[in-house]
C-alpha cells in the first residue's frame, strides 16, 4: 500500500489512513508525460503506486536540474498542495509508464479540517522532511562551495 | 513583543502567546559571541529583542558562507528544537551586543503536548516557511547553474 511508504503519513492510525484512501483516485501516465510544471497550481498531492516520476528545476527550454526520482518506495510528490500559496515548486515528468494515487488538495484539506490530530502529525512529518532536504541542499552547496575554493587555491 | 513577528507563531491566539512568554528567558550576548554551532544538540529556540544573530554555513575552520541575518523584527532562530533529531543544522553569531529570548524545547514541547492545535499552527507556520526557503535554495541554485552555463558557452 504506497500510503505506508510515504514519509508525510507515518504515525497515522489505520481508520486515518483508510479515510486518505478513500478520497484517493488511481491514474496512469505515460512515459515522458508532464505531471506538473513549477508555478502551476498544486492542486494534488501525488504517490507512486507504479513506475517512477522525476522532480526536475526547469533552467531553461533544454536544460534540466535533476533533483530526485520518486518510486513506489521512497516518498510521494506536490506536497505544495498541503502548503499555501498552494503551487509547484518544481517540475514532473513520468521516467516509465507510471500509476499514481492522486489526492485532491481540497479533499485533503477537508479531512484535516475534520481530524486536527490528522494535520498535525502531516505537518510537523512535512515540517521534519522539509528541514533535512534543506540541511541536504546546503551539505551540496557548501561541497560546491569547498571545490571552488580548492580549484582557486591549488 | 518579538514573539508577534516571529512567523512561527502567526496565527496563535493572546493565550497562547501568554503561554509562550511565560517560559520564554531573556538572555544577553556580546557581539560576536556564537549562540550554537552545527550538529550541536539544539536545546533552544531564539527570538531577536534587540541586536541581530547572523546564520552561517562553517565549510572549513576559516571559510563561512552567510545564510541569514536575524534582527528584531524577521523571524527566529534555532528551529531545529522543534523538528527531530533536535540538532541545529547552521551556527548563529551575534553581529552585535544582542539580547534574545530563549524558548527552552522541553518547555514548548510540553505547551505543544499540551494544545495540540498550538502544534498544529506552528508546524504548519514552519513548514511552510522551510517550503519557501528551498524553493529560494532552488533558485539560488539555478541562477548560479544558468551564470556557470553562460560563462562556459560565450
């Protein structure tokens, strides 16, 4: 079940869980289709039930910035539905033919508004997850920043 | 009252606010004292009340990249103390004689243990400030990839 495998749901109990999947609807895409593109409006959080999605920053009409892959087991994508100004921050596009698990925002956003507990253990593993990419994103930078300095001074 | 602009806490209500206070201690550095350095165990959360805290990356024992300058009236520092493993993921330096409130984290998890809709309003006050922050990472990122693109093609 993709639900237990993404890091925003973990702590949930089984009728919590039940209830986010019953709002979920099963999609397939094909390979090389757009899910999303940065700025649009976020209006579904996505999880991978088969296949693979790429997280890309779009730099220019044919340059691309990888930033992760999305599987099946590692997490889920368009967690900007769960945060206001509710748009993408980021760009995706299917790597194989793929089946997602799409949960409207405004579905989500009802089920939280019902279950306080619900929203709270979402954002603070948001919250959580949010931080460790950041600490990641500067770890690169500052290993950027090192090979520059050393390709200057050596 | 620095705890009104401080994001984190946008949205709580005057008890809540009271509540905060209630535990919050002032406490005084000298300018160009350090508040915390990376990994190390994050115990507090920080407001500015007077002076300004500067957020730096350490890359080597003489390099610093510059993050983030906190002043009374922008934000927090430390908020690692709210998000596991509880470890400050930057170090923070006073730039000037500072005086600051220092949120004890077994304190507030104890009010947010407490009155699980604070938790609620805070974590998703955080994640949404952490979504933004990448998001700028992210285009820091890009424009310093589009600046290396053109300097390699012209």
């Amino acid at each position: 079940m993709p639900l237990r495998s993404c890091y925003l749901f973990e702590g949930l109990s089984g009728s919590q869980i039940e209830r986010i999947i019953a709002v979920a609807r099963e999609r397939n895409f094909e390979k090389g289709q757009w899910l999303f593109n940065e700025e649009q409006e976020a209006a579904h959080l996505y999880l991978v039930k088969a296949g693979a999605v790429e997280l890309v920053i779009k730099v220019e009409d044919t340059i691309e910035i990888p930033i992760a892959i999305i599987r099946p087991d590692n997490g889920c994508l368009g967690v900007s539905a769960l945060i206001e100004p509710h748009r993408y921050t980021l760009s995706a596009r299917c790597l194989d033919d793929s089946t997602l698990l799409a949960i409207s925002k405004t579905r989500l956003e009802d089920l939280m508004s019902a279950d306080s507990d619900m929203r709270c253990i979402i954002m603070t593993n948001l919250a959580t997850k949010l931080l460790n990419r950041l600490k990641e994103t500067r770890q690169e930078v500052k290993i950027h920043f090192m090979n520059l300095v050393r390709s200057v001074t050596f």
